[in-house]
C-alpha cells in the first residue's frame, strides 16, 4: 500500500513539473517573439530592456529571470532567426550531392535571407564576431559536417576545417554587411564573393564560378513576411 501510495502520489508532481517546463519554454519564446517585434520596429540599437519587458507584457522579475542583459536577448533573438533560415535552407540542399553545391547553396541562402531586412541582418552580423562562430550549435554541425564531406571526398583541399569555417562566416557576415549597407555592388555580388570562398576550398576558378552561379530559388521565409508587414504599417499614410 506504502509503494503504491507513492508511486500513485508521484504522477501529480511529475505532471506538475512537465507543466511547469512547458510554461517555461513558452514564456521564454514570448519574450523572444516580443524582443524581435522591438526591433523590426524601433532598429538595432534603440531598444533597452523596459521595451522587452514593456512589449512582452510580464514582469521585470519575469524577465530577468530568463535573460540579464539586452545582450543576453538579442542572441537569442539571432539563435531564433538562424534556426528559421537554416530550416528554410535544408530543403534547397536535399537535391545537391555535391559538398561544394551545398556549401554555395547555403551561403548564398542565409545571406540572401539575412540581407532581406536591415533588423535581421543586422542581428545576425552582429552576433556571429560576438558569439565567435556560428550563431547556434546546429549551425556549426551543419557547417562542420559539410567540411568533413567535401575533404573526405576529395572535393576540398583544405588545411583546416576550423579556417575554413571561420572564413566562411566571415565572408558572409561582410558581404551581408556590404549589402545592407547600400554601398555599390554589382548584382552578382553575392556569387562572386561565393565563388571566391570555394576558390579557397580548393575548387578550380572555372567550376567555382559554375557552381555558385547555378540556378538557386532563395526560400520565401514567414519571418520575412513578418518584417515587411512590420515596414508597410510603419509608413506615413499619403
């Protein structure tokens, strides 16, 4: 009688505790989801953390409880819009084979998707120097596995992954930069930039050009959808 009491008694509290992690996990994407409508619609660099608290409706406890700094919350904002895009990305490069097909194919992808809205890309500029590599851990498995394919293959001629990946955010982090910063560049820009990375790969000049040129459909995101809804409400009326 003893064990089953406890046993019986023991299902409320694990039930409780289930509820309590779900509403966990659900106020810490709330506070997410407000802090990124923050900055679509006051910039980059305005916001403090009474905005966050303000748009997101809890309390400063509340908050503070989840993140301590707007720091803290802007990566999460930019580990969000990565999962996002690098979702969007997966199901362009499921017909590619080729490691440096899907290596162009997701560069162009994420800079295409991250050039898209000056918060965005902004946010994922920023973050990749502060966080020193890829902006989640699922970024850098993906990009890691793509390295080790290409050089186990042959296709790449590397002396290091680690190099080779940290140029590679770099060049994107730059050519996104350059994009959002107006500055003249040609259309092709971001293919050439591309087909100068698998040049360092190891691919020949020719090829490179190829295959980051290749025809490539850039996704359509929601969280694009969302930003240009943003901008079309915030402009003057007449």
């Amino acid at each position: 009688m003893t064990v089953g009491a406890t046993i019986k008694g023991s299902r409320p509290n694990t039930r409780r505790a289930q509820i309590g992690r779900a509403k966990r996990v659900r106020t810490r994407k709330d506070l997410v989801t407000a802090a990124f409508h923050v900055f679509a619609e006051k910039g980059f660099d305005v916001p403090v953390v009474a905005d966050f608290i303000e748009a997101s409706g809890v309390s400063r406890g509340t908050f503070y409880n989840y993140f301590r700094t707007r720091e803290e919350i802007l990566a999460a904002v930019a580990d969000e819009l990565a999962r996002e895009i690098n979702a969007l990305i997966l199901p362009v490069l499921s017909d590619l084979r080729d490691p440096a097909e899907r290596v162009a194919a997701s560069a162009r992808c994420f800079i295409g998707m991250a050039a898209r809205d000056p918060v965005r890309g902004a946010i994922l500029v920023r973050m990749i120097p502060i966080a020193g590599g890829p902006l989640n851990e699922q970024m850098r498995r993906h990009a890691v596995a793509l390295f080790r394919e290409g050089v186990s293959s042959g296709r790449f001629k590397i002396e290091s992954i680690q190099a080779a990946h940290d140029i590679g955010l770099g060049m994107v982090a730059m050519v996104v930069r350059t994009i959002l910063g107006k500055k003249h560049v040609p259309a092709n820009y971001t293919q050439v930039t591309v087909a100068m990375y698998l040049r360092s790969l190891g691919i020949q000049a020719r090829e490179a050009t190829r295959i980051a040129t290749m025809a490539l459909k850039i996704p359509i995101d929601p969280v694009g959808a969302v930003l240009s809804a943003i901008r079309r409400k915030q402009r003057p009326v007449g």
